[in-house]
C-alpha cells in the first residue's frame, strides 16, 4: 500500500529525507531560476499569442503540482517554446488572438492535455512516445525554431503579420514591410545581437575576469533580464510608446486567478487532436531532458509517473490562468547547474514567481515586445541544427528521408502535419525495410562451430544442404517473401538435398508466417527435399510446439546449426572443414 | 528489349508454344467454365445491385485482357462475390440501386480500380498487399460471406430490405417480413437445399454410380445450372410471376456495349478510397488463388505482372458495361480441374459467354431471383470458416485480436471500416511487440560454442561478464528499452565488469539506436565497466563502420560470441567450462 502511494507519490521519498544542506541548495537554485524565468515566461505568452500574465500564471501552480508527482529532481516545469507554438498553431483555429475566446480555448487545451496525459500514465502507455523517433524529433524541433524565429520577427520590426506556416508567415511579413517602425527595429536588432554576444561571447570573458565556471554560467543566463531592464527603460526614459513601439503594457498584479476552461463539445472535437499532439511532443522533450539529468546524479525516472506529473500541471494551469506546460530544456538545465537536489526547489521558484506576479508586473509596464522577441529568437535558433540532415544522410537514407520530410513538412504545411508525416513516414520505412529482409546463405568458419554469410566469409558448404539465415522476424509483411525466395532457389538448383532455417535472428513467426511455412514444407515434401530448424529461440520454439507443424515438418529442428551441420553432410565434408 | 516486351506480354512467351493439345484441353474446360459462369454471373450482378447482363458483360472483355496480360495459366477473371459486396457498398454511397447513375459509377469504380492496379503494378509496389495479414484477409472473407448471405434474405423471402452492416441489414428484414411471398420463399429454400445437397452428397453418389473424380467434380459444379433451368421452367410454366415472384425479366441479346465511365471530379473522389480497398483486396485474392495453383504444376506467377493483367481487366470492364472484377476462387479451381493449360482457356470462356449474351438471355426471362439468391447464399456460406478464431487464439493472442476485430468490425460497422481496422491493429500490435522485446541472457552450452539463454538451458556463466541477446532489431520504437535494461541491471549487480551484446538477431540498428548506444556506452565507460558486440551481422557492421561508434566504443567487436568469452572470461572459468 505504501509502496504503491510512494509509486504515485514520488514526494514521500524525497520529503522524508529532506534536509538543511538540500533546502539551502534549492533555495539558492530557486532564486536563479525565478530571475531567469521572469522574461521567458513573458516572451513565451507573447508566442503563444496570449496576454503576458498567462505566462507567469503558467509557472506557478503547474511546477508546484510537478513538484509532488513528478519523479525527476531537476526538471523545471513550464512554458516552453516549441509547446508555446503548438498552442498558437491550434488556439488560432479556433478563435482569434486577443478575445477572451482565445484565453478560454488556451486552458481548454491544457486540460485537454492534462487529462490525456494522466490517462496515459495510469494505464502505464509512456511507451508510445517511441513511436517519435530521435530523426523526427530532431527534424521537428528544428523545424520549429526556424517557425518561431520567423513568427517573432514581426516584433522586431514592429509590423502586423500572421501565419502558421513559413511560406504564410514570410508572405504575411513582405506584405506589411512598409509599415516597419524603425525605433523598434532598432531596439529588436540591438537585443538580439546584445543577447548572441551574451550567449557565445560572454562567458570566455566571465572566465578571463577569474569568475567560477558555474557562475559565469549563470551570469550568462542572466542575459535576458540584462536587455529587459535596459530597454524597458529607455522606453520609459524616451517615452518610446508614443512613437509607435509596441510595449507590454499592464499586467495585473496578481497571483493566478481560478479560471474556468471551455468545455463545449465543439471545442472539445476541433482541440482534441492538437492537445494528444502537444502531450506527446511536450512529454518527449520533458522525459529526454529528465533522463539526461538524472543520468548524470545516477538517479532514475519513471517515464509513466512522469505522465502523471505532468498530466496534473496541465490541470492545474488550465485552472489558473495558464496554458499547455512541459519540461523545458533551459529552465531544467539552469535549475540543475544551480544546484537544485529536489523537486522543493521547483516549489520555491513557483513562490518567487508568484512573488513577482504580485509585486514586480507593474516595471514591466515599458518594456518593448520587441525585446521579448528577440530572446525568443535567440533562443530558439539555438534549437536549430540541421547537421543531423548530415549525420543521417551519412547513416541510413530512411532516417534521412524521415528528417528532411518532418522538416520539410513542418515549414511548409505547419506543425501538426510535419510531426504526423514524421512518425507516419517512419513506420512506414520500418515496415518497407522488414518486408524485404536480408536472407545470407551460410557457412562454417573454418576450426569454429560459427556459421557466416558465404559471400563475406570463407567457409566451408555443402552443396547437397543449403543454409539460409533470414534476418528478419517472420510476419504478415514478409511470410510470403521467404516462401518465394527458397522456391526460386530450389528451383535453380538441383543438388540441394536438405533445406535448413537457421532462426537465430528471427524473434517471432506469427501465424501468417506460420501459414507460409506450412506451405514451404508442402512443396519441398513433394520434392524430397528436408526442410529443417536450426537454433530457434525459446520464445518462437514455445509457439511451434503448440501447432503441428514440429510434427509435419519433413525435417528436425537442431539445437545449434553446427549439430544441423553434423547431421546432414557426409562424414567427409565434416572431416574436411575440422 | 524482347526479354522486357515478354515481361509485360506474358502471351508472348507462351503463345509462341500453343499446340494442338493444348488448344483442345483448353477448349473443353472453356465449355464446363462458360456454362457454370451463366448462372453465377447474372447472381454476382444482383449482389452488386447491377442489371444481370452487367455480370455478363464484365466475364467478357476482362478476362480477354487478362489473357494477354496476365501470368496465371489458370486463373479466371470476373465478378467474384466479395468485390461485388465491396461494388454495393461503395456505389450505394453515391447513387440508388437501379438508377443509371449506379451503373455508371459502377463504371468509375471499375476504372480507377483499373488504373490503381495498372500503376501499382508498373511501379512494382506488389509488397504493399502483403500488409494484410492472412488472419485479416480470413476475418474479413469470412464477415464478408456472413454480410453477403444476409443481404441475399431478401430475395429468398421475397421482400424489400436493405443496409451495409449485419444490423442494418437485419433490422431492415425485420420491418419487412410481414410481407413474405411465400411461393418466392418456397422456391428460395427448395434451391438452396438442393445446391447444399449438390455440394455435399451429389459428389459421392456420383462416384457410387461409376464415374470418374473429374467428371463428379464437374458434374457437381453444374448444379446451379440444374437449378437454374428447374425454377425458369417451373416459373414460365406456372406464370409464377403474376403471383408476385421476382424475375430476372428481359436482358438485352447484345455484345458488351461500350460505355464511358463519370469522370467527374465529385464522383472521382468519392470512389478513391473504395476504389483503393477493391483493388487490393481483389489483388490479394487474386494472387492467392493464382499461387496455389501455380504451385501445383511447379509454375510461377509474378505478383507485379498480376497487378497489370487485372489492371487491364478492369480498365477493360469500365468501357464495356461492367464492374470491378478479379481472379475468382471458385471459377479459376473449375477451369484448372477441367483441364485449362494457358490463359487461352479463358479467351474460349469469353466468346462462349458472348455467344449467351446474344443467344441465350431471352431463356433466362422467367429465373426467379430467389434461385440466384440461393446459388449466392451457397457459394458464399463455405467462405465463412469461423475455426480461423480457434486456430490464432491457440497460436497467438495478437493474431487472434487481428481475426476477431476483422470479423467483428466488418459486421458492425462494414466492410470497408473493418478490413481498415484489421490491417492497422496488425501494425500496431506489430510494433508493440517490437516495442518491447525479449532480451535473453546467455551462457555457454557446455562442450559446444554455442551460446544459449541462461534460463532454459544447462549454461556456464562468469559473474563478469554480462552476456544479453536482444531479439530484435534495435529501431527507435525499442531504442530506449535496451539502454534502460542494461542500466537497471548494472545497477543491481556491481561484479559486472563487461557487457556483451550477442548481435545475431539484430538485423538493423537505425539512427535512433545509435544514439542510444552512444549514450549507454557514455554511461558504462563512465562506470569503468566494457562495452562489446558480438556476432554482429554484414549489414549492421557496415553501417556502424560509417560512424564514430566502433572508435568511441569502451570494447571490441567479436566475430562469434565465443571468442568474446574467451576473451573477456579468465582461463579457469574458460578451462572449466570446456
């Protein structure tokens, strides 16, 4: 009982033990995160299309509730950019940026997401996110840093623009280039370059000055908070707003209000699809970046729990003024070089947060979009790597195909139909490279018991016993192919007095296959030609012994191929290759 | 040129050697196929809800196309019951029964049919049918035959009903049997008691009285026509259709007409995914009877080739008054038995069916409906072979949940739900069994140097050395789950200073596994303990060797895993094991 209360409650282990030394790190790594997150979270509510309170709201209760269920020490829950854009891409089709609609259909999703996720980790499903493989990822995060950046350059320029796709976007922007508001675009430029040079440049001076790496590190992080206070007040100073500079305005001083999500079946159907797309996306990322962490402390974490942490910080930010949340990248990584022990230190940032929600949104009032454009931008492009284009053109073509389709697709047709021609277009591979498996025609290594491929080793065969090893299970996709190929060799060869299936690489038959060998051994039965198995897994061995086939077969099954070996060549064959 | 002219002109190659005897052979079965295919085209026509002369029609020009295109000697192409179920369902969607409009999108689908095999076949996608699995095709043949004798109540009883699904269709038949014509219903049942009877105790009786097997055989597949002539003369002679039995009526005395399929964009995109679903299905069913009895005269058939020949018999019955045809079972078995040696066989059955499109249709004025019905219900009925549940549920439960949601869903829902169903369940458990593989722990069989798992064999070990043979190949629905594995195992047992992983049923390891073997090999090197591989396969090898992996790798690559144990085990444990 307890076990299983500590199982969904990863909070009683950690709590139990928890103590001065750990309270004094995570309040230290706390501090750090909550300046840190104070204009992310604003930037990424400006992406998501959403007032900028909505991104504060989104840290606080959401990485609280992950504190209690979540199984990963160090990771930071909250807006994140590639689910920030997902939110924009599916709220935006469903109601205009800016109405009370879009807000309300925002928390929809994250309780739509939140449910999705919990009913995927009580039924223990983390499996699933699998089916993303790392090229689809990799060509989809991508993909999506180059969408972001382009989407925030109408902040930098201080024009109108709208759309979901590259080319939309690109159009969009030409479009209204006439209007650009060069003071914008200057305090744009200005940041965005002030925030590369802190990103690349910074930190080896940092070092040079005699700081500590971990503190240059932080420092560097710091970055962003650097460019907003300067800007907001030049905007204050100069009384940037009257001369056509977009700026955040008022926020509400507040900690995060109840809210209500919609919950009308027609919002429902149209934000079904788009939430299990943001769950699963959402989920990849945050899992990937509590195992790295974890890998480094040797601790673990338990992909399905972490369904369940997340799933409750989706509820939660639907119900407090929030949007969809996940386990970002950034955060988690400066929350753990900070030296947080526990999830507490995610609790402590969530009070600083709302700390500031409270006490600090009115010096936000003359800070320029622009620059909360410009650390998005920075941002993500370092998201964008499009080396692994090379990596697995080098590799493998159908991993290429799947990045450069999932790119390809992502930019021009939108998210939601890049990530899904992705994970379609790898299956699809899968399935097309195991429907025409390797099959090698083997033989014995010469002063070994090994068999090996004739045409890449030399060995010693027979020409009376023919030895093929598929290198495949054997399923619907490939029974037939198998059944062909032996046929077709049989038939070309008239020496071939016995046919044996070395199965050490086929890990199933299925009962399609079963079907196909039946009909194998047929045909050499009326042949007189012995069909035998060599070195058949236990697992698919099991499965054999429940049909007739062991009983109909025109041949035995051997334990070893080498004994296969002993068995149907001629002493003298044998004595040759010892 | 020649050789690539005789590929797709397969007449070339055996026209070139037609003989006397040959042409006599395939004269004869051209008459015992030609009077069975009367009654059983007129039938298949009603079931496709058509005018019967359209059954007749699309026996003509088909299987004359397939006789020059196709690679079956024996196979006879034409309407066959489970297209004319899928014809039904799929036009029924876009017109009314008895319309033209049906008829000519009848017409439609017969071409996009025709032009989707053509393509299929000219690419050489053939593979694609092999993603329906035997237990599918069996599930969906047998609900379809279910779906079939249901919608055939009707005309035995008599009355009006219609519907897609087993429910619908029974419903129907319930809100109509208070008007039961009872002279229709004696007529249905006598038939079809008297074509069960043909079927099951003709043949022995015939063999009692003298014949030969062949001759019975034959006999006994004339059994419809029997019926047939019976109840039209019973009917003309009692002018059974003034008392309220359904007649075929007047059929043109006409050659195939020919006619222009709608080739409006509205009705094109319609009929794509039937169309689609047709095709395959009929190809699937095609091949399989071409196959089995190829085999038994040691012929080939070429499966791309086949997707051409029925492509152009269906092309063929779009312009002729047609609709979707295939290579039928029950047809094909008829013309091999009776002696067909080439496809010229079937050239003979098509003028002989258009000598009775002329001649012989003013005979079949006074069939009742019902008859037809009966010889549907009877053809259909030993396509039903539920034992396919008890044959996967033995062998295996994924198997099984294929069948049963093929079966299930077909009758619910329909045919074209249910086949779709069917064959994405078989991928998906497909991928779920791969998602999570077995991973066996090997040790050495004494006296051998063969490696078997330590939990079912006698084996030696060394607490060293960590011996794992994943069985699978290593693709990113798996990558994660080795990586975990291994970790969790170290973990638990701190003696281990090397892992081998026995690669002899890996047959890929694809991007997504790369990385994850980079990460765990990080993960051991940091923990001092070796990384190998053993056993690695041509193909698996050559692809690493174009990476950093073998280089980075904290261990050596094995030829055979027992060179790995004698390298990695010390001499006593080496000596003590031989």
């Amino acid at each position: 009982m307890l076990t299983s209360l500590r199982q969904y409650l990863p909070i009683l282990s950690w709590g139990a033990r928890y103590d001065r030394n750990a309270l004094s790190n995570d309040l230290i790594a706390a501090v750090i995160v909550t300046i840190m997150l104070i204009p992310q979270s604003l930037a990424y509510a400006l992406l998501a299309g959403l007032p900028p309170e909505a991104g504060i709201y989104a840290s606080i209760v959401p990485i609280m509730l992950y504190s209690v269920f979540g199984t990963s020490r160090a990771l930071a829950v909250g807006p994140v950019a590639v689910v920030s854009l997902l939110t924009a891409s599916a709220v935006g089709q469903v109601a205009d940026a800016g109405t009370a609609g879009y807000a309300v259909a925002a928390l929809t999703l994250a309780l739509l997401s939140g449910v999705f996720l919990l009913v995927l980790g009580l039924f223990r499903l983390g499996f699933l996110a699998n089916f993303l493989s790392h090229p689809v990822i990799a060509g989809f995060i991508t993909a999506s840093g180059i969408l972001i950046a382009a989407s925030q350059l109408k902040h930098i320029l201080g024009i109108q623009a709208s759309g979901h796709t590259l080319v939309e976007t690109l159009i969009s922007l030409g479009e209204h280039i006439g209007d650009v508001n060069v003071i914008t675009l200057v305090i744009g430029v200005l940041a965005t370059g002030f925030l590369f040079w802190v990103r690349k440049g910074l930190k080896p001076l940092l070092r040079k000055a005699g700081l500590g790496p971990r503190m240059a590190d932080v420092l560097t992080k710091a970055g962003p908070v650097a460019a907003v206070v300067a800007t907001t007040l030049v905007a204050w100073g100069l009384g940037l707003q009257d001369r056509g500079v977009s700026i955040v305005g008022s926020v509400p001083q507040s900690l995060p209000p109840f809210t209500m999500p919609g919950l009308g079946l027609d919002l429902i159907r149209q934000l079904a699809v788009p939430a299990v797309l943001i769950s699963i996306i959402g989920f990849v990322e945050s899992v990937s970046v509590a195992q790295t962490l974890a890998a480094k402390k040797r601790q673990r974490i338990d992909p399905n729990q972490e369904l369940i942490g997340l799933g409750a910080a989706n509820i939660g930010a639907a119900f407090t003024g929030g949007y969809p949340v996940t386990g970002g990248f950034a955060r988690s990584v400066v929350n753990f070089d900070a030296g947080a022990e526990t999830p507490a230190a995610g609790a402590f940032t969530a009070v600083g947060l709302a700390i500031a929600a409270v006490a600090l949104t009115p010096l936000v009032y003359y800070l320029p979009n622009a620059t909360l454009a410009a650390t998005i931008v920075v941002a993500v492009l370092s998201l964008v790597d499009v080396s692994i284009l090379k990596k697995t053109w080098r590799y493998s073509r159908s991993d290429f195909a799947a990045v450069a389709a999932t790119i390809v697709l992502t930019l021009v047709l939108g998210v939601e139909i890049g990530v899904a021609s992705g994970v379609i277009l790898s299956i699809v591979l899968h399935l097309y490279k195991t429907s025409q498996p390797h099959v090698a025609e083997v033989g014995l290594v010469p002063g070994t018991q090994h068999f090996r491929n004739v045409n890449r080793h030399e060995v010693h065969t027979d020409p009376t016993l023919l030895t093929l090893r598929p290198d495949e299970s054997l399923y619907f996709v490939n029974a037939r192919f198998l059944e062909d190929l032996i046929t077709d060799r049989i038939a070309r060869d008239a020496q071939v007095k016995n046919v044996v299936l070395m199965c050490s690489a086929m890990n199933d038959i299925d009962y399609s296959a079963l079907e196909s060998l039946e009909a194998l051994n047929e045909r050499l039965k009326e042949l007189g030609i012995g069909l035998h198995l060599s070195e058949v897994k236990g697992p698919v061995m099991d499965k054999l012994k429940g049909t007739h086939f062991p009983d109909e077969m025109n041949g035995r099954v051997f334990l070893a191929q080498y004994d296969a070996w002993r068995a149907l060549t001629d002493d003298s064959t044998v004595r040759a290759a010892e």
